[in-house]
C-alpha cells in the first residue's frame, strides 16, 4: 500500500515538473493572471491599482528584454515579497500547500475503500441464509398441505 502511494506521489511530481519548468517566451496575460497585486490581493490582470500598474509596466519591460517567465517572478518577488505570487513555491515550507491536498485525497480513497470492504462482507454475511432449527415433521407436512392447496 505504501510502495502504491509512492509511485503515486513519484508520478503527480513527475507530471507537474514540465509545468514548473520556465518560459523562455512568456506572455504579459499569462504573468498577469499568475500575480496576486499585493495591496488588493487580486489577480494582477484584475487589478487597476497603482502597484498593479507599476507591476505591469515591469512585466512589460522585461519580457521586452527576452526575460524567462521565472526571472520575471523572482525579480518581482525580491521588489514585493512572495505574496505577489498567485500560487506557492514548491520548495521547503509551502511544499505542504501542495502536498497536502493528495496526502487527503489519498487518505479519503483509503477510507472510502475500507468502508466498501467492510459494507461488502458484512452484506455477504447477512445474506447468506442462518441454519435455523429443523421444524417437527408434522409441522413441515402441515406447511407443505397448505402450500399445495395455495398452488392448486
């Protein structure tokens, strides 16, 4: 079970790092929508205010000047503080923001799975049929008249 949520883990990395990776052309709209403006803590490309302007203009200049999508982020992080990030690092501390939601994610399937397990066996053993007395053969003659009389 252990090796399984690892593999599991190893493949959610390995399917996130070429997103992770830097842009070597970026665009102004996607760094926009990637930013939080640090004053109305709203998507950059939603934001009208003065920093969020300023922000723009460097987005601007910068991918003018054939900056990565990363460089571009960093320089801004070193201006304004990570909080104009719009998503967290994934590094150190704030690999918990990534790691977890798949650690519960995992821990529900596990649980919903032990419940189907549990509800499965004890249907199974509820439906099988518990070996009551025998009845009195006069009693089992009497049932299978009256039987007989309902299906003549």
């Amino acid at each position: 079970m252990k090796l399984l949520l690892l593999a599991a883990l190893a493949g959610a990395l390995a399917v996130a790092s070429p997103a992770l990776a830097c842009t070597r052309h970026p665009s102004q709209g996607a760094l926009e929508a990637a930013l939080i403006c640090p004053t109305c803590h709203t998507p950059l490309d939603e934001s009208d205010s003065p920093i969020a302007q300023q922000m723009k203009a460097y987005i601007r200049k910068h991918i003018a000047l054939g900056w990565t999508d990363c460089r571009i982020e960093q320089g801004l992080v070193a201006q304004l503080g990570p909080g104009v990030m719009g998503v967290p690092g994934t590094h150190g501390f704030d690999l918990l923001a990534w790691l977890l939601p798949l650690a519960g994610i995992g821990a529900g399937a596990v649980a919903v799975a032990a419940g189907a397990w549990a509800w499965s066996r004890n249907r199974a053993a509820a439906a099988s049929p518990a070996a009551g007395p025998a009845l009195d053969p006069a009693l089992e003659r009497r049932v299978d008249d009256a039987l007989a009389r309902y299906d003549g």
